[in-house]
C-alpha cells in the first residue's frame, strides 16, 4: 500500500534543490537548532545526499513503526470509544433505564472532557515526550473502560464517561505530532489516512466482534455488554503497556536496552532527519521535552491564519455527526434486530475507507485542500435532502438502511484538515497547539451532534435533518472561503517580498522577528 507512494515521492526529494543549499539559510537554522538543543541537530548536514533506494526503505521503514503502530493505538482508542455504539444495538439503555436524551447527556459529558482535555494533553506531551504520555494514556482510560462493566445506573455512566473522555483528550494531536517526526509534509496526508483508517475500520472490527461478545450472558455478568466493555477494555491495556517500549522519542533515540540495533542505522537515521528538515527546517525549532510556554501557547492558540480550517473542521464534522450517532438507535427503531443492526453498520465504514484514501490522493495530487474537502459537504447536501423529504422512511427500512448508508460512507475530514493545520504552522510549537485546537473543533460538532436529534423530534428527525442540510451549505461556503483565503495571503507576502532587493530579502532572512506562518519567505497551502 505505501510503497508505490514512496517511490515516487522519494525520487522527488532526493534529485531536487533544497533550502540548505543557500549557506547563510544553512548557517542560520544550524544556529537555532543548537540553540534549541533539536535532538536530531548532530546529523543536520545541508551537503548529506543519499539514494531513491535508501530513501525508500527507511520511508518503508517509518511505515511499519510509526504508522502502523500509530494505527494500532488509534483502534485500542477507537474499541473504547465506540464500543458503546454496540452496546445501544445490546438493550443497553433499557437495562441502566436510561432514555434517549440521558444518552445524549452522556455524550455530551464525554465530549466537553475530551475538549476540555486536548490542550492540557498535548502540553503534558511536549513537556514529558509522547513516547511517555501517550501510552500512559492508553493505559489510564482502558482500566475506566473495564470498569463501565460495573455500571448500574444513569450517574455511573455520566461519571465513567467524563473519565474515558478526559483521559483519550489529546491522544489524536500528541499521536499525529510524533508522525509528523518522521515525514515529509507530502506524506503526511497519505500517512494520516493510513492512521484514520481506524475510525471506520474498528467500527467494523468492533460490530463483528459485537456478534460473539453480546452472546456472553453468565450468571455474575448477565448482559452481553457488560463482557464487551471487559474484553475490549483489556485488549486496549494490552497495547497500552506494549506502547511504552514501541514508541521512540524521534528518529534518533530508536536504540533502547530492549531494541538494541534500533530501527536504523547511523546513515539511516541521518536520511530521515535530513530529508525531514530540508521539507520543513522548522521541525527542528523545538526539542522533543520542550514544553510549549503560557505565551507561545496564546500566540498559537490566536494564530488568525488557521482559523478558516478550524471553521472548516467544524462544519463538515457536524454535517454527518448526528447521523453517525444515532445510527443504530435508527436501525433498531426500524426493526431490525441486534446482531442485524451491528451487522448493518459495517458496509458504510467499508466505503468511508475507500473515500478517504480518494480524496487523500486527490489532494496530493493536485496539492490542494479547500477545493477537496468541499467534496464532503456536498456528499452531505446530496444526501440528507432525500432523507429529509422521503415519504417512506418508515415505510420502507432497507431503502432507508441504504441512504444512510451512502451518507455515512462520506470522506471523512480528518487526514485532510489536520494535514492542512500542520503544512500551514510552520512551527513546532504552532504545529502543537494547531493539532490540538482543530481537534477541539472537531469535538465541539461531536457535541452539537448529540443534541441535534432529540426525542420530541423521533422517530424521522426532520427537525435535525433540515439544520443539517443547512450547516452542510456553510460547509461549502467555509471550504470555498478558506482556499481563497490563503491565495490572497500568499498574494500579499507576494507583494510584499517582492518589493525587497536582494540585500533585503537576504537582511530579512537573517534578523526578522517574524515568526511561524507570518514570516514573508513561508506560504500557505491551500
């Protein structure tokens, strides 16, 4: 799967310029990586060249250690998350008496705790180094998963939600940092579909599982879901305690007691920092146990220049949120049976996968972002009209099975808006704090999602369904609006630059103030 990427990725890198090539661009960033003690900084060398052989296989390299381990922990994350979706097909609500709107309620505790979490989360990161954070994580929220088996009533499922909320907040931005390490920004949006594959993917691993562990009834443990939240719970500490010797702080540092030859060798490891840097030289404007200060992070937290993807994020992740959610209660609601309704979730996961990798590629393709991801809410337009207005919803369950189905297959807009945070940072520190804050507007939709549908709306929804079709038409306009945006920004950097002279721009180079993606040599992808 990744290696025709690489080959034709690599190729490019290594037989074109580079920024370092300039000595006094060379001298300056050796200067701020020393400065900054950049774990990687004693293999910067702007002379190092190497081979498209080389070059792949460490790429290759990259892709079984950091991807698919990245992946991997992403689904322990994702059998927790959204194990809870099966349990709703498992008679969940009736056995704990709890309604439709304590459901929502849930939801939303879990949701504000996620958020709430993000920021604080990828400070700790930064701070303490994700290799040690983030499976300490895992480890934290999976013993709370295991304990939901133990619920009882509406207040433990309100309190065991808020802590498997606060603990996974954060995980997604620290995990997709750490990536961000080991690549170039062009394959970065490749590898962040790879790793968001695990959305659709572990809910379909989770509803096949669904089948076996929902027929558990035993004397102490009655209900099938009760086992669920046991076994997937210890499947995730599995990986969580395996993490702590998986997960390298850089490329670097890959040598352990446990690993002694490590993932590369000297001249490998100088190749994937060099190769790294001369994408992005500021990758090395921060150590790995660098905390983000109080300051840097309100001047992150600010940067104006990124809140059109945040805007974006939002809406396109509240055009389908909803529908996400109250997937199975509406196939129960049309009547088909537990294990049907687990069994009915699965085909639009499949087609999710295969319109994310579409739409990934397209965007690599043409190296644009904007102009793809209004792909999503169009999906949405084309799709919740007819739900909204089809006379026989009820009439007619396989037919409505269907149109979610489609709708729910839509390209999901995560690779792509976090890829695009990243490229548009042009810090570490930005990086950081963008990672985190685009999440928190994906969590803040999953929160408006859980109360757009509500009881006295039921069964139809068409009260919900005609807000979403709505928001879905300022999703269009946002993405239209964001690409524009940064086309006139790199217009006016443009402008500006172009009215140095030479000594200028070389002046500019060495003394400006400017910082991130306001510096006027930087510009935006769109």
């Amino acid at each position: 799967m990744f290696v025709d990427v690489v080959d034709s990725e690599s190729l490019s890198s290594v037989e074109s310029s580079h920024i370092f090539q300039d000595p006094t661009v060379a001298q300056r960033y050796r200067e701020l990586y020393e400065k900054t003690q950049y774990e990687c900084r004693h293999h910067f060398d702007p002379d190092f060249t190497w081979t498209e052989e080389e070059e792949a296989k460490v790429v290759r390299r990259n892709d079984w250690n950091v991807t698919f381990w990245a992946f991997l922990m992403f689904t322990a994350l994702n059998f927790d998350r959204y194990n809870l979706h099966q349990a709703l097909s498992d008679n969940f609500l009736e056995d704990l008496n709890l309604t439709t709107n304590n459901y929502n309620i849930g939801n939303t505790i879990n949701l504000v705790c996620f958020l709430a979490a993000e920021l604080p989360s990828q400070l700790i990161s930064k701070k303490v180094g994700p290799d040690i954070w983030i499976p300490t994580q895992i480890v934290l929220w999976s013993v709370v998963s295991i304990v939901q088996a133990n619920i009882t009533d509406k207040y433990g499922f309100y309190v065991t939600r808020a802590l498997v909320g606060a603990l996974q907040g954060g995980f997604i931005c620290d995990v997709c940092l750490w990536i961000s390490y080991f690549y170039t920004s062009k394959e970065f949006t490749f590898r962040l579909s790879v790793f968001y594959i695990s959305n659709p993917l572990s809910q379909i691993l989770s509803s096949l599982l669904a089948f076996a562990l929902l027929k558990i009834h035993t004397a102490a443990l009655p209900e099938g879901w009760r086992w669920m939240f046991i076994v997937e719970g210890v499947f995730t500490l599995i990986v969580g305690i395996a993490s702590y010797f998986k997960m390298p702080a850089s490329a670097v540092q890959t040598k352990k007691w446990y690993r002694k030859n490590g993932w590369f060798t000297e001249r490998e490891e100088k190749i994937v920092v060099n190769r790294v840097l001369r994408d992005d030289p500021t990758k090395g404007d921060m150590h790995n146990r660098q905390p983000v200060t109080p300051k840097e992070l309100v001047k992150a937290f600010f940067d104006f220049d990124l809140v059109p993807i945040y805007i974006v994020r939002l809406l396109c992740d509240l055009a389908m949120g909803p529908v996400s959610l109250y997937l199975q209660i509406s196939l129960r609601q049309l009547g088909f049976s537990t294990f049907k309704t687990n069994a009915l979730t699965i085909p639009s996961g499949i087609i999710a996968i295969i319109t994310m990798f579409i739409i990934a590629y397209i965007s690599e393709r043409f190296n644009s972002r904007g102009y793809v991801m209004v792909i999503i809410p169009l999906w949405a337009i084309s799709t919740l009209i007819p739900l909204r207005y089809w006379s026989g919803a009820l009439k007619d369950p396989w037919g409505t099975f269907a149109l979610m189905t489609v709708m729910l297959g839509h390209p999901p807009s995560w690779a792509l808006s976090i890829s695009w945070c990243s490229a548009n940072s042009n810090s570490v520190r930005s990086r950081a704090v963008s990672a985190a804050v685009v999440n928190m507007f994906s969590q803040a939709a999953s929160i408006i999602s859980s109360n757009v549908f509500r009881k006295d709306d039921a069964p139809l929804y068409h009260r919900g369904t005609s807000q979403l079709i709505g928001i879905s038409f300022g999703a269009v306009f946002a993405c239209l609006g964001a690409s524009l945006y940064y086309q006139l920004r790199n217009k006016q950097k443009t402008k500006k630059w172009n009215l140095f002279t030479e000594e200028e721009k070389e002046e500019y180079l060495k003394s400006t103030t400017d910082e991130g993606n306001k510096r006027l040599d930087f510009k935006f992808v769109h």
